[in-house]
C-alpha cells in the first residue's frame, strides 16, 4: 500500500504527537510535567456551558448552515465592531471548526499551485504543513538581526513574483512576541501595495501582558472590507479556553469568504451546532473569564522566568503575549529535538523542540499549566542541564542520580 506523494509531504502535528506521548507516560504512572501543552487549563466560561447544554437540551441538533450560524455571526460582527472598532456584514464572517480550519480554507481559497506564502519564524508549526496542503510554497522570515521581531525589509526580501500571501500571528505562538504597531502598519501598507493578501492569526490578541494592547491591522487599511485583501481569524480555543469545542472564524471580503464557503461546505459542513451555541454564550456572555485567564498566564509568564533565568546560558526574550515562551538552549544543544528527547527521557519533562518552529537551539515552553508545573519543571530542566546543580533529585519517590556532565 502506498499513500499520496501529498500525504508523504505531510508531517504529523509535533505538538499533539506530544500530547499523545505524554499521557501514554501518564498513564503507565510516570511523573510527566507537560510543559509542552498549547491549551489553558481554565473551564470554558460559563455563559458558553449554560448555552451550549441549552442547545443540548432540545435534543434537536441539526446541521448548521456551512458558513456559521446567523447567532454567531452576528456575535463575531459585535466582536469585531468591539475590539477591532470594524463595521462588517455577515457575508464577510465565516465559521469553521477552530482558526485551524479557518486558515487551510482560506489557503485552499487564495493559492494556486506553487504560489508562496510567507510568514515570520519562528512561526507556528502548522503553517508550513497547510501551505503545502494547499498547494502553495511555504516560505519562512528569519529576522535579520536573530531576534524574533522581523523588519518589512526582511519580509520584502522573501517577497517574490510567485508570493500570494502573507501570514503574521502576533503575538506569536511560540516565542510571545509582540510584532509592533509600526511593523503591522508597514506591513498593512507593503501588502497593499505589491496586492498580497495579509492574514492576520490574531488567536491570542487578547492574552496580551503588562498594560499594553495588540495592535489592529484593521487601523492602518485603506479599503473598505469588501475591497481589501486583509483578513483576520480568530477563535474561542485560546482566549476562552474552548479547545475541544472546535471554532474559529474568518473575517474578510465577501469574494474570499464565499470562496471558503463553497469549500467548507464540501469539506465539513457547519461546525458542530452545539459547539456554536457554545461560543455564542462565550462571545456574548460575562467576559471575565478572558481577563482572569490574562491575569494568571501573566503571572505563571513572570514565574516561568524568573525561574528559567537561573539557568546559567539561557537566554530567554520576555513574552509579551501568549502562553508560551521560546529560551535559547544552545549554551547546552544546538539540535533542540535531541535536547526535548533528553529532558523527556531524563527527568519526564514534555518540551516541543525549537526546529519545529523553524527555529532550532530553542524550546518551546508554556506556562498555561499549574504554578507547581511551571517551577518544578524548569527546575527538573536545569538539574538536567547545569552541571553545578546536586548529584539527586527526587520526582516524587524515585531518586534520579545525576551521572552525566
Ligand atoms: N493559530 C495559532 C497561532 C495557534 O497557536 C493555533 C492553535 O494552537 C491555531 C491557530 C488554531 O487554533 P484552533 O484551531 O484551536 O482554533
């Protein structure tokens, strides 16, 4: 049997391939810290449950109309007009099951064959799998001058004849950075002018630290929506911690969501309807639970580094935003999946290597787990790693002797 030369292409998710590893270890009894995970731990809000179990209780659950339905349409057009101060119309939204579907048809609604698409590293893992999905030509930015923040000019510079899109995720899964709003503005401005599409991934735009806001792309365009070929997606899994309830949604021109339509509806149909009773509840409900959800990653952020920074080499830029940060181990391992191998074989501590994001040397680590998962598993990492910690550590009554340089 043989399988597609797409398929051959195509690599299995790194991170849920972790969470997979992690709970096999888990459940053979192993102390795994999970310092991999790409989900908050908080419950979903409860104006999300209360709306979605009403749904649940008619125990009439039909297919939804393919692009979303009209409730929720109309709770991501207050959404919208609410934290991006945008007018649009319900032929501009489309639903789907979460920002990750959203994405591949859009991409499946823009790319001809072998057309490119560019986006910053370290980028998040599934663009470069989805482009190709698609069709299209995956083509990473690495900042000039090493950081995690590109310049336009670096940009420009991948920007080619065959280029269709641009993808920017601020903040960014993994590294938290927060792209500026000069950036976002030139970037605006760059994309209209050489009529690239510009896709904003703002998943974790409100999950932002320190007083400071995201900027809105929408600010700086010129045209109206259904002129312009900016376009952003957004979802419930992260901000709301709905995960498992699978929505995300797209706002663009009318042209490009009827596109993804008449794909989507071949594809998947509507998401799962109660799933949408649920995010209409989030979307419409107390919103609390997104500023709590805020507060604590802000502080586990604050833990994780003060934590991290006694690691003697470690460099680790401050996140902004998200619930992940990016350190550099290459004091230690250059190849940061031989590194990720060696933390989860030596001390049981799930990390996803750097390479996966286009950016190897360095870990992805998250810090939306509890504040003892956070401070032991960075401590479990530096006993590992730095050769003056004690020759034992105890993960929970098995003694572990450090007999490695
Ligand atoms: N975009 C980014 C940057 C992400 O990190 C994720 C999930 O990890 C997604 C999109 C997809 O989110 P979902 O499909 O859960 O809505």
């Amino acid at each position: 049997m043989s399988v597609s030369q797409l398929a051959r292409s195509i690599k299995a998710s790194p991170t849920l391939k972790l969470n997979e590893t992690a709970k096999k270890l888990r459940d053979k009894g192993e102390p795994v810290i999970h310092l991999g995970g790409g989900e908050p731990k908080s419950k979903a809000p409860l104006d999300a449950v209360l709306s979605c179990a009403a749904q649940l209780n008619t125990g009439e659950i039909r297919y939804a109309p393919s692009d979303g339905l009209p409730a929720l349409k109309k709770a991501i057009l207050r959404y919208t007009e609410e934290h991006y101060g945008r007018l649009a119309a319900p032929e501009n939204v489309i639903v789907s099951s979460g920002a990750k579907q959203s994405i591949q048809v859009l991409l499946y609604a823009i790319l001809e064959p072998k057309d490119e698409v560019v986006f910053p590293a370290p980028y998040w893992v599934s663009y470069p799998e989805m482009v190709k999905l698609a069709g299209g030509v995956p083509v990473a930015v690495e900042p000039e001058d090493g950081g995690f923040e590109p310049s336009v000019p670096d940009v420009a510079d991948k920007v080619g004849s065959y280029t269709r899109a641009v993808i920017l995720n601020s903040p960014n899964n993994p590294c938290g950075v927060m792209y500026s709003s000069d950036f976002i503005a030139e970037m605006v401005e760059f994309c209209e002018k050489k009529n690239l599409w510009l896709i904003m991934d703002d998943l974790y735009n409100r999950l932002v630290f320190d007083g400071q806001k995201a900027p809105n792309a929408y600010e700086f365009v010129k045209e109206d929506t259904d002129s312009s070929k900016l376009v952003v997606v957004q979802g419930v899994s992260k901000m709301y911690a709905m995960t498992g309830f699978r929505i995300g949604w797209t706002v663009a021109n009318r042209e490009v969501v009827e596109a993804m339509n008449n794909i989507q509806s071949h594809q998947t149909s509507g998401p799962a309807t109660v799933s949408q009773w649920a995010a209409i509840g989030a979307l419409s409900g107390v919103q609390t639970s997104v500023e709590s959800l805020r507060l604590t990653l802000e502080n586990n952020r604050n833990l994780m580094l003060d934590r991290l920074r006694t690691i003697p080499g470690v460099h680790v830029t401050k996140p902004a935003g998200t619930f992940y940060c990016f350190p550099d181990f290459r004091a230690y391992e250059k190849n940061s999946t031989r590194l990720a191998e060696l933390l989860l074989e030596r001390v049981r501590v799930v990390t996803v290597p750097g390479r996966e994001f286009g950016m190897d040397g360095h870990l992805r680590l998250s810090y939306c787990g509890t504040v003892k998962e956070i401070m032991e598993g960075v401590d479990r990492i530096k006993w590992t790693l730095d050769p003056s910690s004690p020759n034992e550590l105890f993960l929970g009554d098995r003694k572990l002797v450090r007999d490695w340089a």
